[in-house]
C-alpha cells in the first residue's frame, strides 16, 4: 500500500473523527430541547445578530443553502425562526427570531461549559486548537 494512502496519515480523518465525536456530546443536551446540533449553531448565530439573510447564514455557518433551506424550514414550522422575503429582491430571504427562539437561549446558556467539561484539553491545548482550525476555515475563503 501507499504511504500516502494510509488513514492515518490523513490530516482529514482526526478532523472528521473529532468533529464528529465533539458534536455527539451536545445530542444529551439537546434532544430533550428538541433540536439538533446544526439548529443550535443557528441559534448561536441569530443570538448574536438576529435578523440576517439565508446567504449570511450560509457563510457565517459554512453551511450551503441545501442544507440550510429546509433546516430553517423546520426551524420556522417549530416556531422559532421566521423567513420573510425581502421587498427589494424576492430571491432575498431574512431569517428572524420568535419570542421561542429567543427563549431557548437561556435553555442552552451552561451546554458550552458542560462540553468544555467533557474534552481532554488545557485551556492551551484547546485555544491552540481553535486557531488553528479557523486557519484552514479562513484558508478556505480566499479561494
């Protein structure tokens, strides 16, 4: 076999592997919410800065509109979302909070420090970690 074909010298795999393993630990948490982990990441957005379009979203989250369509379809049928199209372009869709999902905010505030409780890292490890994975994710915009 190639050296180079061997899974573990992939960079791509402890990525995929470790992303994966991180966002099951926040299923615990949020099921008994009703959402998923891609819905929270949303909500993080929007908590931050309500009122934004579908494209904003898409890149805030990396996320393309295939998947984000009907996951803030869903988001709107559970009545915390609401999509209004734009007045000035139609193909413009705005994304705004209801009370609801301004409420599910405090229902979630202590998820980051449970899972901060759950990972294996110093707080070096784990800021050295987060830079270097915005790295690759800004490396990714400039192309």
């Amino acid at each position: 076999m190639k050296e180079q074909l061997k899974l573990e010298n992939q960079l791509c795999f402890p990525l995929y592997a470790a992303a994966r393993k991180i966002t099951s630990l926040y299923t615990p948490y949020l099921r008994p919410l009703g959402i998923t982990y891609t819905q929270y990441i949303v909500f993080l957005v929007l908590w931050e800065h309500d009122d934004q379009t579908v494209s904003s979203l898409s890149r805030t989250l990396h996320l393309d509109s295939g998947t984000l369509t009907p996951l803030l379809k869903k988001m709107e049928a559970e009545g915390f979302v609401k999509r209004t199209r734009s007045a000035e372009d139609e193909r413009v869709v705005r994304i705004t909070l209801t009370e609801k999902g301004k409420k599910m905010e405090d229902a979630v505030a202590d998820i980051p420090y449970k899972i901060g409780t759950c990972l294996n890292l110093s707080s070096r490890e784990a800021s050295a970690l987060y830079s270097a994975l915005y790295s690759i994710l800004e490396e990714g915009n400039h192309e």
